[in-house]
C-alpha cells in the first residue's frame, strides 16, 4: 500500500501565500515609512533618529493592525462563537421549514405523527433559535 505524500507548500498553500503578501505589505509599510519619516523631518529642519523612526512606525503598525485585523478578527471569530453557542442574531427564521417538516411527518405516518412532533418539542424547549420569536 503506498500512502500519498504531500508537500507542506501544497498542504498549507493558502497560508503560505497569505503569510507572503503580510509580508510584502509590512515590509513595504516600513520602507516607505520611513522615506516619509526622514522627508519629513529634513522638512522641518530636525535629526532624523532610529529611535523615534521606530517608535512612531510600531504606533503606526498598531493602529492599523487595531482598526483592521483585530475588527476582522472580532467580526468573523465573534459571529462564529455566536453561531456556535445559538445566538438568536447568528439563526435565520425555521418556522416555516419547521412546519413542512410537521406535515411531511403526518403524511408520512399519521398514526404517529403527532406523538413524533410532541417529543421532539418536548426534547428542544427552551433552545430559542429563531430571531423572530425571540423573548428577553
């Protein structure tokens, strides 16, 4: 039996792609941050400093990764643990799915039909889903 080897480029192509444009992105977010720093201080007469170079492009690169990763990250990590735990907001409306399932149920076996209904409501109380019926 021969077990098909894959490469870590081909198993984790996605991410290696999306690791290479982070990097082209902050690479090139640092280059020209500082042509713009040292422009900017020759403008006004002052030293141009690693120091302060560093510290205004970390400030720099924070705010960005704060006002555009950690609000993706929130947006998609957030909706999902929602999903997840059964957030009404996260649930589309299931009344009307719900109720041809009920008559597929009685058209299919009338006889027990309602017995089936009853204990699967019984089983699921409590667990509201549906947005549009929702009580807090």
């Amino acid at each position: 039996m021969q077990t098909k080897t894959s490469s870590i480029w081909k198993a984790y192509g996605y991410a290696w792609v999306t690791l290479g444009f982070f990097l082209i992105s902050l690479i090139g977010h640092w280059l020209f941050g500082w042509f713009a720093y040292v422009s900017e201080q020759q403008a006004h007469a002052q030293p141009v400093l690693m120091s302060d170079y560093l510290v205004e492009m970390m400030r720099d690169t924070l705010e960005n990764w704060q006002s555009e990763f950690l609000q993706l990250l929130w947006q998609v990590g957030g909706l999902a643990i929602l999903l997840y735990v059964g957030s009404p907001q996260s649930k589309e409306g299931d009344d009307r799915m719900e109720a041809k399932i009920d008559e597929i149920l009685r058209r299919v076996d009338p006889q027990n039909a309602e017995a089936i209904i009853k204990g699967l409501d019984a089983d699921y109380s409590g667990r509201h889903t549906d947005a549009r019926h929702a009580h807090y």
